[in-house]
C-alpha cells in the first residue's frame, strides 16, 4: 500500500483500472428506508456522485462513467422524471466551477432529445467549460441504454452501406465502435454496481464484453471512498484473460 489519506491506504498495489463505469443504484430504496420521497434519495444520490470522482481522482482513474439516467426511466412517474431532471440542471449548474479547477473533463452521453430545453442548455455549458480538462474524463449517461445505442449503431452502419460508402464484409469491430457514443474512449475495465443487484439493466452492452463486475451491497446514497477502493481492491485480484489462457 503507497500512499494514506483519511488514516486507510489507498490500494495501489496492483493495477489501477483506466475506465470505472458505475450503476448507482438504491436511491429509491434509501428513501423509502426512511419514509422520504423517492427523489430526496436522488438527491442524496448527488452527494455520493461528488464521493466517486474524488475517490478516482485519487486513485488515478482515467474515465469515469456514471449510469445516471436510463431509457427506461422515462417510464418513471413525471414527478420523479421532473425532479431528476432538474437536479441533473443543478448538478451541471453546481459543480461546473469545481469540475472545472480540478481538470475533469465532463461529457455527456444518450439521446438528449428529449431532455428539456433548460437542462439541455445546462449540460452544454458544462460541456464547453470543462473541455479539454486533463486530470479525468467524467461521462454522465443520461437518456442512455445499451440496446438504443446498438440500435444507433445499426442505423448509422446501414446508411453508410446504402449509401455504398461501407461493403457489409469491411464492418468490423471499429466500424461499430466509430457509431457508440463513448467512441474513442477504451471499454470500462470495472464497472461497479451498487444495492446488491446482479443485472447490467441494458447498460453499455457492447463495451462491458470484458469488464471485470464489482458488486457493492451498499445503496447509492451511502456510496462512499472506501467502497470505491474495495471496489478497485476486488479488481486488483481479479486475472483478466480476455478469453485466452492464463499467462505464465
Ligand atoms: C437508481 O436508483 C438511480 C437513478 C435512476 C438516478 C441516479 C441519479 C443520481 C445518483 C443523482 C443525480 C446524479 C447526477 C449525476 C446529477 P433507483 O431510483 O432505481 O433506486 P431503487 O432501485 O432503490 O428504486
């Protein structure tokens, strides 16, 4: 163990992964545990999103990417559909200047058409004003599922097949790559689950083929530093094969 903060060592013994992808899961759950409204969990939610980017700042993550809005949420009641938009708007609003100074780059990735126009226009800025940030990539997923991505896929390859511009034996792995809306960033080597849930709830479907699986039993809200570390502790133990025999 290198190096102490807050008294419990930090796990850098091992490999640090590059790409930490995360489900926050619970906050419903942490609310109703007690007796709140289902969003005052998403809101307590936020506070544990600030916990994971300090947690991989520290650790020497290279990309973040935080699972904060799915498709299928939109099935959700408005109410809530209302109040996790408008603290998406906060939270692009609240924490520009600080993502800013500290050199994350925030990007974020899903259908946004139909996001509302005021958050949309949040999100932009935040955008604009931490490009080119060197110390992280964060991506939010909003509006986002593995399987509309793949469909995106399909229809951009298929166009560019009609078009005669791609020969359907010239499709390979880059080429669907090029049409994901995390192209150009390696594929999550941990992607963390919170609340004690098995499931990959239709989330990054193509990029997590070889992503080593962390389950955390804690709900979002209570997501903090230590277990972000165990999580890159259980990661550290885990042999990555990618298929193949195992190496010496
Ligand atoms: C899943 O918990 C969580 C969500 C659907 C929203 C995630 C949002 C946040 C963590 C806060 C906002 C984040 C940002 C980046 C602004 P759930 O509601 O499905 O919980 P449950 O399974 O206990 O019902």
């Amino acid at each position: 163990m290198s190096t102490q903060r807050n008294g419990s060592p930090l796990p850098l013994d091992g490999p640090v992964p590059n790409h930490v992808a995360i489900i926050m899961d619970g906050n419903g759950r942490w609310a109703c545990d007690r007796d709140l409204p289902r969003h005052a969990g998403h809101r307590e939610g936020m506070k544990a999103v600030r916990e994971a980017i300090e947690s991989a700042l520290e650790a020497g993550v290279g990309i973040l990417t935080l699972f904060a809005f799915s498709t299928e949420n939109w099935n959700r009641p408005e109410e809530e559909i209302l109040a996790l938009m408008s603290l998406l708007k906060l939270y692009a609003e609240s924490e520009r200047e600080e993502l800013m100074d500290q050199g994350i780059e925030v990007r974020i990735l899903g259908d946004l058409s139909r996001v509302d126009a005021g958050t949309r226009m949040a999100v932009e800025e935040i955008e604009a004003a931490t490009r080119g940030g060197q110390a992280m990539r964060l991506n939010l997923m909003i509006s986002y599922s593995g399987r509309a991505e793949i469909l995106k896929v399909v229809r951009g390859v298929a166009q560019q097949v009609s078009e005669g511009t791609l020969r359907p034996e010239e499709i390979d792995d880059a080429t669907v790559e090029a049409h994901l809306h995390t192209r150009g960033l390696p594929d999550p080597d941990l992607l963390i689950r919170t609340s004690g849930e098995f499931r990959l709830s239709n989330f990054m479907l193509w990029q997590l083929a070889y992503t080593e699986i962390h389950i955390s039993g804690v709900l979002w809200p209570d997501f903090s530093r230590r277990e972000f570390m165990a999580a890159v502790e259980d990661y550290q133990r885990r042999e990555r094969r990618f298929g193949r025999v195992p190496t010496g």
